[in-house]
C-alpha cells in the first residue's frame, strides 16, 4: 500500500467517525435540550480537521522514486472528482436554499459555514474514495 492510499483510508476513518460523532451528538442534544441548541453537534466535525496530519503522518518514502505518471494521473482524476462533487454540493445546497426561503429571504452565517464543511467533507470523501478504487482496480488487472 502506497503513501496515498494510507491517506485516504486515514481521511475515510476521520471523516467516518466524525460523521458519527456529529449524528450522535445532534440526536441526543435534540431529544435533551430541543432542536436549535442541537446545532451545536455540528462541532464534532471539527475531527475533520485531523484530515491535516496525514502528510506528516504518512512521509515519502526513502526512495529514489517515490511516484510515477501512473499515481499522477490517479491524484489527478481523484482531484477533479472531488471538484466536481464538492460543485455540485454547493449548488445543492443554493438550490435547497432558494426552494426553501424563497428569492427575498435570507441565509445564516451557520449555515454557510455548515455549508463550507459540508463542501470540504463531500470533496475529502470523494477524492479518498477515488484514489482507493483507482489503486484497487489497477492491482486486480495487474493479477489477471
């Protein structure tokens, strides 16, 4: 396993757990204290932000050659697919906000900052993903 794969599935776990964490603490702050103080679960996403220390946990290798065109153009092809569904994440949520407060209304400071980790988190989760069934599909066709 490459140094990219490590990172995604580093990046796969953080963003699991802290998913979790987040619907966990969301459900029991709504049943305990009512549903606008249950916002404050959103705080557990704050894990993602470990999502930061895998390059320094997961160094370049010692040798010669650390990557090829290959692990280029999947870091490339996992990039622009975390671009596109983090794009489409946005307008999503543009679109759920017109539908919802209308052309006049207005949106919350909170909820553009749900709406930039929810980018972040849709992007991070992609391009993990992606990089993960790249290198799976090439050591399969590298088998047969």
């Amino acid at each position: 396993m490459n140094r990219w794969q490590k990172i995604a599935w580093f990046n796969l776990v953080i963003i699991a757990s802290a998913l979790l964490l987040s619907g966990a603490a969301i459900t029991i702050l709504a049943i305990l204290a009512g549903f606008p103080k249950a916002l404050g679960g959103f705080g557990c996403l704050g894990l993602g932000g470990l999502m930061g220390l895998s390059p320094l946990l997961f160094r370049k290798d010692k040798s010669k050659v650390s990557f090829d065109e290959r692990d280029v153009l999947f870091a490339r092809t996992a990039a622009f697919g975390g671009f596109c569904a983090s794009y489409l994440f946005f307008v999503a949520f543009f679109v759920t906000a017109l539908l919802v407060i209308g052309v006049n209304g207005s949106v919350s400071v909170s909820a553009l900052g749900i709406m930039v980790v929810g980018g972040y988190i849709t992007h991070s989760l992609v391009w993990s993903i992606a990089i993960i069934v790249q290198y799976g599909r090439e050591g399969r066709e590298r088998e047969s």
